[in-house]
C-alpha cells in the first residue's frame, strides 16, 4: 500500500529539485499550490509528468512542440492553465 504523505513529500522535492532554476521554481509553485487537494490518481498522474525532462514541460507548459507525448489529464490541464508569479 502507498503511503499517500511519503508520495506528496516525494513530489514536492522532485518539483523543487529539477535540474534548471526556471523549471524548480514553476513546478515547485504548482506542486505547493495543488498538493493537498490532488486526488490519489491525480499525484500519480503528477509523479508521471515529473519523470518528462525540463526541456519538454517548459515547452508544454508554453504550448510549444514536445519530443514526448505528454498526457491529457486533470495535472496536465492543471499545470497549463497555472499563473507562475514569480516573487
């Protein structure tokens, strides 16, 4: 059975931790954003998008070409409708 708290603190470092500053900053805001309200399947569905490279979600979050597919779900249609302010 999966611990539910170990999966979110799992994907709040991932989110935080991505390799260029750009991509920790947005993916670190939308995780502490939607976190406790994402459903089991949701943080899976999240957990799933972090394993895609940074080069293809900035350019999915920016509705420009991907080399990955990346898939249509609740996370996905969360991510791209999310408004990084950057503080």
């Amino acid at each position: 059975m999966i611990n539910i708290d170990e999966l979110k603190k799992k994907i709040i470092y991932r989110s935080n931790y991505r390799g260029t500053k750009e991509m920790d900053k947005l993916l670190g805001a939308f995780a502490e954003t939607y976190i406790d309200s994402l459903s089991e399947k949701d943080l899976f569905d999240l957990e799933k998008l972090l394993n895609v490279d940074d080069t293809n979600l900035y350019n999915f979050y920016n509705d420009l070409k991907t080399d990955v597919e990346i898939e249509n779900n609740n996370v996905t249609s969360l991510f791209k409708g999310f408004e990084y302010k950057n503080e």
